[in-house]
C-alpha cells in the first residue's frame, strides 16, 4: 500500500493560533509532537526550533480579550509527527 497523502515538511516555527502569521494549515491535518529537553509536552500553543523555545498557555491568567497569557520555556525543542 502506498500513502497517498504526504505530510508536510515541519517548519522551524509554527503556531497553533488561525490569527498568527506563523499558523500553517496544512500542518494540523496531522497530529504534531512537541519535545523540550527530550519531555513530550501536550500544551504547546505555539515553537521555535532554531531560537529554542515553546509557548504554552497560562493555567489561569487571561489577556483583556480573554485568552490565555502564554508563557515562553526555552530548552532544546523537536517538533514531529505522531
């Protein structure tokens, strides 16, 4: 069997937000991986692989629109396909 539909190429920065100019649709057709510091993390809104950072919302914090603040982790980070 062949797999007719390829996944797109990662790119090194991406955002899960539609309003950012980071955000690639294509990409989440596909269930992605993050891992900072070698740690699966599951909360990942938005990374950087060459700046070495990840942004994941804060649990209780809101902006004045009401979405959550992001806070930023730096560490060595692997974005894959799971």
């Amino acid at each position: 069997m062949t797999d007719t539909t390829s996944k797109p190429t990662l790119p090194d920065h991406l955002s899960g937000n539609p309003r950012s100019p980071h955000y690639i649709e294509a990409c989440f057709e596909h269930k992605i991986g993050i891992k900072l510091n070698g740690k699966e993390r599951f909360d990942v809104e938005e990374y950087c692989i060459s700046e070495g950072w990840v942004k994941i919302p804060s649990p209780k914090a809101l902006d004045r629109r009401g979405q959550p603040i992001l806070i930023t982790l730096k560490g060595t980070v692997e974005a894959f396909y799971s």
